[in-house]
C-alpha cells in the first residue's frame, strides 16, 4: 500500500528515497538503475523494495 | 594492559565506513560486530497513542511504521527511560516522518522524507483523512528489538594478499577471477571496485595466489542515521569492555 520504511532484507531506511525515484524514474523517463545508484540505494535487496513496490492507497480509498 | 591496535580507515562517513584493524582475533572481530548490532542502544517509537485515525491504514499499520524510522540518539538517556513525540497531519497530503514533533529538541527523526501515510480528501465525506499521534519512543538494545539496531549491513572481511605466483597458460581461458574486500598490495590498500573486482583486470595474464592476512580484518560498518558510524564502533567496544570488566569482578576472590 504505502512504500515500506526498511529493506525488509538488511533493515537499511528505503521509504526515504520513494519519492524522488518515483518522481524520477517510475514517472519520468530516467533510468532506474542510474537513479538508484545515484540515490545511494547499493544492495539488490534494498533495489528491489523500490523497484517492485506500487503504490495503491488511491485505490483503496474509495472503499474505506 | 588494553594493547592498542592498529586501525586504518578505507573510506570514512557520516553513515557509511570501511576501516581496517589489524592484531585482533577472529573471536574479537565478531565481538566487536555482535556488539554493533545488538549491545548499542538507540530510541524508537514503541506505544502509540491515536487520537485520531481517518487514514485507510489500521492504527497498527501506522504505529508499526512509525517504530521503523530511525531517530538520533540523545547521549544521557538510559536503558528504558522513554520521551514522547507528536504528529498531526491533515490530507489531502502526506504525512512524513519529518512532522514529527519531539518533545526532546536532541531527538529527532534521522530521515524527514520518509512517507508514513497518504491522506486524502474523500468526495461526500464531510472532513478530510487526518492523523493524529502520540508515540512514545523508548531507548533499548537491538537484542530487544530490531528496530533498535543502530547498524545496518556490519560485517568485516578478512585482509587479502594477491602474491603472483608465475604467468597464466597463454592458450588458456581468459576466465574471470572475482574477488571481493580489500586487497594489499605492496603495503597500499585497495578495495577490489576499483578494479572491477576482477582481479586479471589488475593483474593480466598473470597466476595469482589470494591468501587471508591473518588476525587483520576490514570492517563495514553502516548506520540507520541514529547516530554515525564512529559512534557506534566506540560504543560497541565500550560495551564489550565494560562486560569484560564486569566478568573481571564477578570471577574475583
Ligand atoms: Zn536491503
């Protein structure tokens, strides 16, 4: 639903970088693996909590 | 009586380090890592209060990630003693780590930007999604909770050498050699990215000989911004030396 705080792997704090990658490489047309490094987000297990996490709380709204 | 020993920084941050330290013991390097991770306390949210909670999470969603966000360490606190932090967000919008309030000016959350919850502003409800918290954050050790480990990732490596030991076969197959740490070379320290971490791409057409050096170890050492990495390895030890001094006078006559 919201993009998880920690790596669930290492416990490194991810949440921190979503909206910018989010910003930049989900909505913009930059490369995800060049922000990320960019961003400081090194290890596989951290890259993938932002690389495969979506957003759904507009979704669930309307049902609350 | 406490030998000193010889530590060499290989990159040096706020948040991230890599040292090496030399004439310790295996026994002791994993000390000094089991230290960083469980023995050095840090504060982190424990008991939420909700006021109010209009979001689309349950209030034990929000409380759970609140607990995750690191805050920096007040440097008088005690094992348990706790102190209180408030957060108050309407929507439409975010509500971020960084709107928590503390009551504390020492404590703060170490990263601002992390979303906690989106409020929105629903069609045909009268009043928009609002969070409203208190949360108390407690001061423990990572053997308590993980949300209490300061460190993140700690490890150490073994020191390596690379003796070349002849010329590889010329008709051989030019394979890779992938080593990862840090290397000695000729008395310099070199990490292994910056070749790559493939050793022919330093050493081509070379057969190469990789052997521990023994009793020196490089550490890595990452922190979740509770506080930095110096911090932390200069606890970790003060706790191991403390716990050797309290055996030192259990076992006394
Ligand atoms: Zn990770």
């Amino acid at each position: 639903m919201m993009v998880p705080v920690r790596c669930f792997t290492c416990g490194n704090v991810v949440g921190e970088h979503w909206e910018e990658f989010k910003a930049r490489a989900k909505e913009g047309d930059e490369d995800p693996e060049a922000v990320l490094d960019e961003l400081g987000v090194e290890r596989h297990c951290c890259r993938r909590m932002l690389v495969s996490h979506k957003d759904l709380v507009d979704i669930v709204a309307p049902y609350q | 009586m406490v030998p000193d020993y010889d530590v060499t920084f290989i990159e040096r941050g706020d948040r991230e380090a890599r040292f090496l330290v030399r004439d310790i013991t295996p026994a002791f390097a994993n000390g000094i890592r089991r230290a960083m991770i469980a023995d050095v306390p840090t504060l982190s949210i424990d008991e939420v209060r909700v006021i109010e909670n209009s979001s689309v999470m349950f209030d034990e969603q929000i409380a759970h990630r609140l607990g995750l966000v690191p805050l920096t360490t007040p440097d008088d606190y005690e094992i348990g003693e706790t102190t209180t932090l408030a957060l108050d967000v309407e929507g439409p919008g975010t509500a971020y780590s960084g709107d928590m309030v503390s009551q504390d000016a020492q404590v703060e959350p170490a990263d601002k930007n992390v979303p906690i919850i989106d409020l929105k502003d629903p069609e045909g409800s009268e009043t928009p999604q609002r969070l409203e918290v208190e949360a108390d954050a407690v001061y423990d050790r990572g053997r308590e909770h993980a949300k209490h480990q300061g460190g993140v990732a700690v490890g150490y490596r073994h020191l390596q050498t690379v003796e070349v030991v002849g010329d590889t076969d010329e008709f051989g197959e030019d394979e890779p050699h992938i080593l990862r740490g840090v290397i000695e070379d000729d008395g310099e320290l070199v990490p292994t990215e910056e070749f790559d971490n493939d050793l022919t791409n330093r050493f081509p057409g070379k057969e190469l000989v990789v052997e521990d050096v023994p009793n020196a170890f490089v550490f890595h050492v990452e922190t979740d911004g509770s506080f930095t990495v110096e911090e932390l390895v200069t606890q970790a030890v003060d706790t191991l030396h403390d716990r050797a001094s309290d055996l030192k006078d259990a076992v006394q006559l």
